[in-house]
C-alpha cells in the first residue's frame, strides 16, 4: 500500500536557496548591529503558561481570545507556545533576577506562533527580531532603540522608510486622553463600526487606527493626546525627538499611532515604507516594519514591581522581503579530484584552508571530466584542480583574479 507524503501545515514555510540567504542576511546583520550597541543576547522558551501571555497582553486582545496555540500538557497545566517575545523576557526579568543587571539591555531572534489567517508576508509559524530596554525610565533608552532600528535597516539597505513617533503620555495623560475618546465617540456610537462600537468602552485607543471606512469620518477630529499630556509626558517626548534629530533618525509624527494595552506609555512608534516607495509595494497592505514602544507597566501585570521598559520587534520574513533574494556567497575556494590517487592530499588541503580562515567545498564523485565542469559551475574565488598528468603536475590553481584568490592562491602555493 502507498504512503502519500504529508504536506507542510498551512502557514509555515521552507525556506531555501536565495531566499534563506536574504533571510540569514537579515539575521547576520541584526547580530552584528545589537552588538555594535552592546545588546546582550538572550534565549527563551518557544512555550510558557498561558498566563504569561493572557496577563500581560490581555485577556480581550485578538491574540489571546482567537490566535494563541494553547495546549494542555500531561500535568494539566496550560501552556502557550510564544506569540511575540516581550511577554516572556519579562517573565524571565522577575524571576531569574535579573533585575541586578538593570538597565538591561537584551537581544533576541527565533520563531513565533500565532494562528490567524495567512497572507503575503504573514505566516503562524514567522519570526522576528527583538530588542528591549528593561530598566531605564530616562528617554534616551527610546532613542538609543531607535537609532539602533534605524541604522539595521540602513545596513540591510532599506531606505525608503520613514519613522512614524508619537506619544502616550504617562498613566494620568493617558487616563485623562482615554476618557475624552470615550466621551467623544459616545456621541456617534451607532454610526461607528460594530467593531469598534465593542472597543468603545474597554479599548477606545484602538479605534483611532481602525482601517474601517466606517469610522473614518470621525477620526481627524477625535482628542488629540497632546491636550491632556502633563508637563513631565510633554518633556519626556520633547527629549525623545531632540535625542533623534541629534542620532540624525529622520521622524514624523504620527498622531494616530496607538497602543491599546493600558501598560503602554510615553513612546509609540513604527518604520513605515514612504508613500509609492518600493517597500510599499512589496509588502503590500502589511505597511510596518518595525514597531514598538514603551511599557513601562507591564511588569506590574506580571506580579512584578513597577519597571520602566521599552522595546520593539520586527519580522524577519518582511524584512527578507525587503531585502530581496540573495545570491549564495562565492566559495574562497573550490577544490576537484580529478584523480582518486590525489583524494588523501585534497582532503588534507581541505582542512588547512578551513583552519585558516577559508571557506571551501570539495568535488570528488563522478567522472573527471564530471568533476571539473561541476567544479567550474560553483561560484568560488578559487579553484584548485589536482590531478594526476604525464608531466606529474602536482594540481592548477585558476580563479578570478581578485582579492580573495590572490589570498588563497598565496596560501596554498606558499606551503601553509
């Protein structure tokens, strides 16, 4: 009886070929650049309790009461595999005691596990990107995490977005702010969107970023937060924009950018591709490439003592979008047998020129003539052919003549 082979679940992916170059390059440069900024490095569980999850992004959001991959475990304990990464590194924050390291500055990447729809750029298994800040109230922790954000998406060579800033202000301006929404769009409830009718009371933040043309009309005149922040918020944020325009990030402020969790403060932010930009067009409706903001209470959520924290994230699959395919870098040097009785001398070369620093692929199966031509078809710096000829040749060196050969072509002829 036949065995049909099971396809991949809906919404994951494999990843090969130029497309897995532009996704290491993604990740490659994150390293480089959170160590520029001396980021620690930090890994966490792919699952924790639910708990963790349900307390700290609410039990109301979309992700915990429709997205989250729940399960119960053999003890009959609930456990949740991770739908983003502040939840668990806070977690970890209050119970590891890291607090002793604070201002802690932590870096993380890997997959992540949410069960919505799929689309482009959009998967239940994806990945992400992650820094946070834990520990540091002084503003200029938001612009060091953002001039980190901007110059990675330099160095992965989008430019053509812009960062979008505003604030939350503290716990009174928000409370303040929120109940002027909550009195504002009481006034036009029935003729908002179901959706937003159901935000109105518990989550009326949210409904100055609904996408519904219902709500739209109402929108452009809606409180402004700016009315209600209190001296600290106002000149907390001035020095959040001073403290860019000195880093030389270019910003705009974006009045409508929200978070609708009540432990958000002060700084919101996302990179967003400019209008009509290539960016634009590539991720299509899934506009942000970047985002985050400032929590400062969501350790309290956790049974913590009040923190001050700040962090963003952003999806690796988006910003290998971004960076388009990416050709598999060129071996240093390509060595073929065209002889078995020079197999032992090619693999002892092998290994000298990988100790040294030298990346290298062998090619030792087929016919000689074989061998060669696949050789000759690697894209490599070098290629070392050995052989044995009627002259007795010991092998040829051939390449391309640039830099790399002429350093490996050096290393090999001198002895090394």
């Amino acid at each position: 009886m036949s065995k049909k082979t099971p396809h991949a679940i809906r919404g994951t992916q494999d990843i090969f070929g130029a497309d897995a170059e532009a996704f290491a390059f993604v990740v490659e440069t994150f390293e480089r650049v959170r160590r520029l900024y001396r980021f620690r490095r930090v890994e966490m569980p792919v699952f924790e309790k639910t708990e963790v999850f349900a307390r700290s992004l609410g039990e109301t959001t979309d992700v915990v009461s429709k997205e989250m991959y729940s399960f119960e475990d053999r003890g009959g304990e609930s456990l949740t595999l991770r739908p983003e990464f502040t939840a668990g590194i806070a977690r970890a924050f209050l119970t590891n005691g890291w607090q002793q390291y604070a201002p802690l500055k932590v870096a993380t990447h890997g997959p992540l596990f949410r069960y919505e729809r799929p689309q482009k750029g959009r998967y239940r298994q994806f990945h992400q990107i992650d820094a946070e800040v834990i520990g540091a109230a002084e503003p200029q922790a938001d612009v060091e995490l953002l001039a980190m954000a901007d110059q990675l998406l330099r160095e992965l060579g989008i430019h053509d977005v812009t960062l979008h800033l505003n604030t939350l202000g503290d716990a009174a301006s928000r409370e303040a702010w929120r109940a002027a929404l909550i009195e504002y769009f009481r006034a036009v409830k029935d003729q908002l969107s179901e959706e937003s009718q159901q935000r109105l009371e518990k989550n009326p933040l949210r409904i100055l970023d609904s996408k519904d043309p219902r709500d739209k009309p109402f929108l452009a005149d809606a409180p402004k937060i700016d009315a209600y922040l209190s001296e600290e918020a106002s000149a907390f944020f001035a020095a959040v924009t001073s403290g860019l325009d000195a880093a030389g990030v270019k910003w705009v402020r974006a009045e409508s950018l929200v978070r609708g969790l009540d432990y958000y403060r002060h700084t919101a932010f996302e990179f967003i591709p400019d209008e009509g930009s290539v960016s634009a067009a590539a991720l299509g409706s899934q506009s942000t490439v970047l985002g985050g903001g400032r929590y400062d209470g969501l350790m309290e959520s956790l049974g913590g003592p009040p923190t001050p924290a700040v962090g963003w994230a952003a999806g690796i699959e988006r910003l290998a979008m971004l960076v388009g395919a990416r050709q598999e870098v060129k071996a240093d040097a390509v060595v073929v047998v065209e002889n078995d009785d020079r197999l032992a001398e090619a693999i002892n070369l092998m290994g000298r020129l990988r100790s040294a620093g030298f990346s290298s692929e062998l090619v030792a199966s087929g016919s000689p003539r074989k061998r060669f031509d696949k050789a000759k078809k690697l894209p490599s710096h070098t290629l070392v052919s050995f052989a044995v000829t009627e002259e007795g040749s010991p092998m040829r060196v051939m390449g391309d003549g640039g830099k790399r050969h002429m350093a490996v072509e050096s290393f090999i002829l001198s002895g090394h």
